[in-house]
C-alpha cells in the first residue's frame, strides 16, 4: 500500500512538473505580448483641468511607443476617487491605466472613513508624469490687486469670499485651506467636479478666487482674462516670472503643488510594468512633448516604477499629518 501511495505521489508530482513548463512559456508569451489591443487611460476629472490636459498631451508618444491606441477616458466625480477606484477593481494586464494624482493617491487614506481603495495596496505606480505649481487665480476685474488685498478684504468680510476646488480634499482645497490658516481668515468652499468649469465662474466673476493648477489657468492669465497673484512654489516659476510665490508675501516654508502619475491595478506583472514605465519616460523625454508640457506650466516627470511608489509613501505621510491638523474629513 504503501509503494502504491508512494508511486501515486510521485507520479502527481511529475505531471505538475511536467505542465509547469508548459504553463509558464504561455503566461510569459502573454505578458510580452503586450499589448495586442487599445489601452484605456482613465482621468477621474472634468475635461479642462491639469489631469486632463497632461493625459493628452502624453497619449500620442504613448500610442506610437506602445505601437496600439491609448485613449483618454474621462471619469469625473467624488475628487477624482471614482476613476482611481475603476482602475483599482480593474484587470491587472495593463489595458486599464489611470492618471493619478497627489490627491488622489495620496491624501484619500487619511481623509476618508471608508476609503473606495487602499491607496498603498490596490494600485502599481508607473512613473511620476509630472508636476505644477498652484496659482492663486482671481477675475481680472477683483477689487484687490494682490494677495495682501484679497487677504484684507477677507478679513473684514469673514466668509464673504468663495473660492473653488475639483473636489473635497484635492490640492486646490488643502491649499486654500493652509492660505486661510496661515493668514487667519475665512472663506467659503465651493467644489466643482474639475477644474476645467472652474474657468467660466471666473470669467462671469461669480467666483472669487481658485488656487488651482497652472496648466489650466496659464493661456487665460496670458490674455488677460484673469489674474494671478501669487504661486505655491518655493520660488517662482518660469511661466510667471512677476507672480511672487505666497512664501515670499509673508508666509515662509508655505508650499505645495500637484504631480500627476500613471498608474495600475495591484498586481500587474513585471514585463508590462516595465513596458509601460519605458513608454511614459519616452512620452515625458520626447522634446517635442516636453517643449509642449513646460509652455503649458508643467514641470515633466519620470523615472523608474520604485520611484513613483517612494513618492506616493512620503507624500501619503505628509499630508495625513496636514489633514490631519485642518481637521477635513469625507464620511
């Protein structure tokens, strides 16, 4: 009896070992394969905004890299949470992507109760897309002619001001939030589902004031049709070398911006990851590509998949301390 088991066993393992190469070859075939068909790019944000605008900038030198279409899918809604979710639940085989940004991939952990997704455990960072300044934008006809005015009006009108946001605790409200705790005052927020339709309030003048992204804000601030007071960089920035930084008007070590990255579902195997990672640094080092995202206000990315990870860990640890201390909360 014994000798039979014995056989039996041997004979189990022999067949797993001999379907092991088989099944293996077909497993690598598959993934160096990639891809053999569209790939979606999704972006949890209105059209317009800077999530939007660096997706299609970057989708053409990825579509001819990646030698099949990569379309641009937009997502809107609950602060660019619902595009990231997608993308999370979605097949880890690549065809799935997501614009990431640092709010939604690093700020939604500590804010919400019941996050839609783990924001360390459900996705694969790609690589760093990359970076803007946030301007503080006001209608080119507001009474105030810079932040110390604006600053002024607010504090003797407590709550009278609005300003806007693409959602609950993207950068742009965490940003008005550290300018009214760092100056004392009050404003009112009023979210929008990107920032694209921030734009037209404005210009109508029916909103007060954006600290948004400066990619979306940059063509209209150029002709005049809005203005900019201050930027939330350490120093200035090329595109607005006249726009004092809001550190400089009296409120040191005052900084924050967005960076936006492509990323997976968890799981994705290696060679796609690696494919991808060589199809977004061709994207962010092609010049022409880079000429276009530097005159739209970008500051381009790359770098490897471990570098994009590093930056979505220390980044989630800053801003849980910062959310933590303004006291913002998404039930």
């Amino acid at each position: 009896m014994q000798s039979m088991i014995d056989r039996r066993h041997l004979l189990g393992a022999g067949a797993a070992l001999a379907a092991a190469p088989v099944l293996a070859p077909r497993q690598a075939l598959a993934q160096s394969d990639y891809p053999n068909r569209s790939v979606t790019m999704l972006v949890g944000f209105a059209p317009g905004g800077g999530t939007d605008i660096i997706a299609r900038l970057l989708a053409p030198t990825l579509q001819a890299e990646l030698g099949q279409p990569v379309a641009v899918e937009n997502r809107a809604g609950a602060s660019g949470t619902v595009a990231s979710a997608a993308a999370a639940r979605a097949k880890p085989d690549g065809y799935t992507l997501v614009m990431g940004t640092v709010s939604t991939q690093s700020v939604v952990g500590p804010l919400m109760r019941n996050p839609p997704y783990d924001q360390a455990r459900d996705f694969t960072p790609l690589m760093l897309a990359g970076t803007v300044p946030l301007v503080a934008v006001v209608p080119a006809n507001a009474p105030y002619k810079d932040l110390a005015g604006l600053i002024a009006f607010a504090k003797a009108n407590p709550g009278k001001l609005n300003y806007a946001s693409s959602g609950i605790a993207t950068q742009q409200h965490l940003a008005a939030e550290m300018l009214c705790q760092a100056a004392g005052i009050q404003m009112t927020h009023v979210p929008y589902r990107g920032t694209g339709p921030v734009l037209n309030d404005l210009m109508a003048g029916t909103l007060d004031l954006a600290i948004d992204t400066l990619p979306t804000h940059l063509p209209h601030l150029r002709a005049g049709t809005t203005k900019a007071l201050a930027v939330t960089m350490p120093a200035r920035v090329a595109s607005l070398p006249e726009v004092p930084t809001i550190a400089e008007l009296g409120y040191p070590g005052f900084e924050i911006n967005v960076w936006y990255m492509m990323l997976g579902p968890a799981g994705l195997p290696a060679p796609v990851v690696d494919r991808c990672v060589r199809a977004g640094n061709k994207a962010v080092s092609d010049p022409m590509i880079r000429t276009r995202l530097e005159e739209a206000g970008f500051i381009p990315g790359g770098g490897s998949a471990e570098d994009a990870a590093n930056l979505v860990r220390r980044e989630a640890e800053r801003y849980a301390a910062l959310v933590q201390k303004a006291g913002i909360r998404i039930d």
